[in-house]
C-alpha cells in the first residue's frame, strides 16, 4: 500500500472512531423522573439524593398544569424560594429539561410551595 492510501485509509479509521465516541457519548444520557413515580411534588428537594447526573442527561417534571410549575433559577433564586428576573418558567407539565454541567436549580413559584420542599438542587458533572 502506497503511503497515501495508508493515509487516507487512517484517516477513514480516525473519522469512525470519533463517530463511535460522539454516539457512545449521546447514548449514556439518561432522563430522570423528578419525584419517581410521584412526580413534581411537595418534599421533592432530596430527591437527587444518591443519583449521578451528567451534563445532557433530562429531568422530567411530571405535574398537573395549573396545579404547580417549574421555574429554572440561580442559587439565589433557588435558597431564597424567589424568581430572578429573566429565570425560564415552565408551566405546561411533562416539562423536559437538559442539565448543563455545574449545579442546576429549579423551584415551584406558586406561593408556598418552594417553601414546603418543592425545589431541586442538582449537580450535572
């Protein structure tokens, strides 16, 4: 084999390992169920207790629509049971958020729900 069809024929290898790798890597993300089978509810915050999460891995925020909500805060927002400025609400139920790397926090602003324990704090590595 001449030395540029062993090139070509390396480069073929290096392109389909890193395919492999890309796929590998988009198949171990995971998608959680706040609350398990309780869904999105009161006395949630030590849920991710025990649990690994990766960045790109989904939590789903299973809930009645009017009932609750979920609101994606800062720390701030999070320890104070408040909603920052510009913060994502989502409100529909079956809401579907990817985790990004570093620490994740979501509330339920409905009055007094935040402070009986519906918030989450999770770390994404």
């Amino acid at each position: 084999m001449s030395g540029q069809g062993r090139s070509s024929a390396m480069k073929v290898v290096l392109v389909l390992c890193i395919v492999a790798l890309i796929q590998t890597e988009m198949a171990q993300a995971a998608v959680y169920n706040v609350g398990d089978a309780g869904g999105w509810t009161f006395n949630t915050v030590s849920w991710p207790g025990g649990k690994r999460f990766r960045a790109g891995d989904t939590l789903a925020f299973n809930y009645q629509s009017g009932a609750h909500n979920v609101v994606a805060v800062n720390k701030y927002g999070y320890n104070k049971c408040r909603t920052p400025r510009g913060s994502k609400v989502y409100t529909k139920g079956g809401d579907k958020i990817k985790l990004v790397k570093g620490q994740n926090y979501f509330i339920c602003n409905f009055p007094g729900h935040c402070e009986s324990g519906m918030k989450i704090s999770v770390f994404a590595s």
